[in-house]
C-alpha cells in the first residue's frame, strides 16, 4: 500500500526526463529525428511532429506530442546531439505519462529493450549524472516503479 501511496505522490508532480541509449554505446538505437518522427507517427497515428532546427547545436531536431493512453498525453523534444544517437526529453510528464511513453520506447524504437536509459532534470540539476536503466523486463507498472524510484532518490527521499 505504501508503494501505491508513493506513485500516487509522484504523479502529482511534473517532471522533465530524458530517455537515450547506453553512454558507452551511443549509436546503439541507430535513430535519425525522421526515424523518430516516421516510428512515432507509425505507433500513434494522431502524433504531432513539427520539425525545426535547434538553436544550441544547430541540427535538426522534432518537437512532438502524443496522446500514450485515452486521455494521457506527453510532449518534448527528440534530437540526435551525435550521428545515430538519441535523446529524447519528454517535458512536463508525471510518472504514469512518462512510463507509458518508456514503454512504447522500449519496445517500439529501441532495437533491443535493454537499451534505454534514462535521467530527469532534477537529477541533473542535482548534480546526479548516473545512468538509470529503464527494466528490460516486465511491463507498465515496472517502468512506472522505475521512473518513481528515481524520483524519490534524486529528491533524496
């Protein structure tokens, strides 16, 4: 009941994540921001994708919404800041949002599901530059708890 109580609380919140492959092998997902755009337009064909140029590296990048779930709805950003690479940041996500976003990322762009990694702005901001891995196995409720678990140690909870 306590771990239900917890996810709760974090899903009361907003947060920014970031979701990218493995640091030592950035290349690992292979992806391009039209490669995004196409798989994310493919899984959710109501996606909205409107590309632009970014103004801190200057390539190309895909600002995108999408609704996860009937009435769960994520935004953010995808770009490749090195050929082949990825970042994606889903901006202002609750826990459950991001999770169910995680989950088609696991499984409907990254080639292999333990290739995602994640992070958070307030990880970041905090000086935590640790690679947390998104659970290869399992489904929804295990990358929510992950997504939580992160939030609660960054938060120093």
């Amino acid at each position: 009941m306590r771990e239900q109580q917890e996810l709760s609380e974090a899903d009361d919140l907003r947060y920014m994540f970031m979701f990218y492959p493995p640091v030592d092998d950035a290349a690992a997902w292979q992806m391009t921001v039209d490669g995004f755009a196409h798989a994310l337009s493919a899984a959710y064909p109501g996606a909205f994708t409107k590309f632009r140029t970014s103004s801190l590296r200057g390539n190309s990048v895909v600002d995108f919404e999408v609704e996860v779930q009937p009435q769960v709805r994520v935004e953010g950003v995808a770009s490749t800041p090195v050929e082949n690479s990825a970042v994606i940041t889903v901006v202002g996500a609750t826990v459950t949002e991001a999770a169910h976003f995680a989950l088609w990322l696991r499984s409907g762009l990254a080639p292999r599901p333990d290739l995602v990694r994640f992070s958070s702005e307030r990880a970041l901001e905090g000086g935590d530059d640790s690679e947390w891995v998104i659970p290869a196995d399992g489904g929804f409720e295990e990358l929510r708890a992950a997504l939580a678990e992160h939030m609660k140690a960054v938060d120093g909870e």
